[in-house]
C-alpha cells in the first residue's frame, strides 16, 4: 500500500482512536519514511480538522522527525480553532521525548 492509500484508508475510520487509524498509523511508523513525514505534514495544514488530527498523530510516531515535527506542532498547539487538535499536538510533542515544555516555551 502506497502511504497515500494508507492516510485514505486511516479517513475513513470516523473515531480518531480507532483500529483502522491505529493500524494505519502503526503502518506509517513502521516506514518511517520522509515520504510519511511529508504526507503527515501535510495533513496538518488540511482545512479539515479530522485531517490535521490525523497528521498530529502521525507525527508523534514518527520520531526519526521530531526536530521537524516540534515547529509543526507548536503552530497548532496555540494557534488550530480545534481544541481536539490543539489538544492532540500538545500530547504529541510530549511523546517526542518530552518535547512538549519547548511547545510553551518553558
């Protein structure tokens, strides 16, 4: 499956915790790819918030990035209009080995 089909296939599933995301993104995490990286990037600037929360989560398994993913995060942990993102991003940047006290700056 191509990372593309994965990140549709992670869509379709309406929970944000569920099995078809955890597989999917168990699957981008197991390519740790730049190509994951940059679809995941992406993601986090889609209009839908389904979509950013799907990059969010991406990211925070993605750790061969997280010097790239920090900025990313950042943006959103102070700055989505969604508070699941918001939320989402904060907690991620945590699993990016304790990263999530550089997001606020402390």
């Amino acid at each position: 499956m191509s990372v593309r089909e994965i990140v549709e296939a992670a869509l379709t599933d309406p929970d944000p915790a569920g099995p078809v995301r955890r597989r999917a993104i168990s699957a981008l995490r197991a390519r740790g790819d730049s190509e994951s990286f940059t679809l995941a990037r992406r993601l986090c600037a889609a209009e839908s918030a389904a979509e950013r929360l799907l990059g969010v989560h991406i990211m925070a398994d993605l750790s061969a990035f997280r010097l790239r993913s920090l900025p990313i995060l950042r943006y959103l942990a102070v700055g989505d209009d969604d508070p699941g993102v918001r939320h989402a991003a904060l907690t991620s940047a945590g699993q990016l080995d304790g990263l999530g006290r550089q997001i606020l700056g402390h």
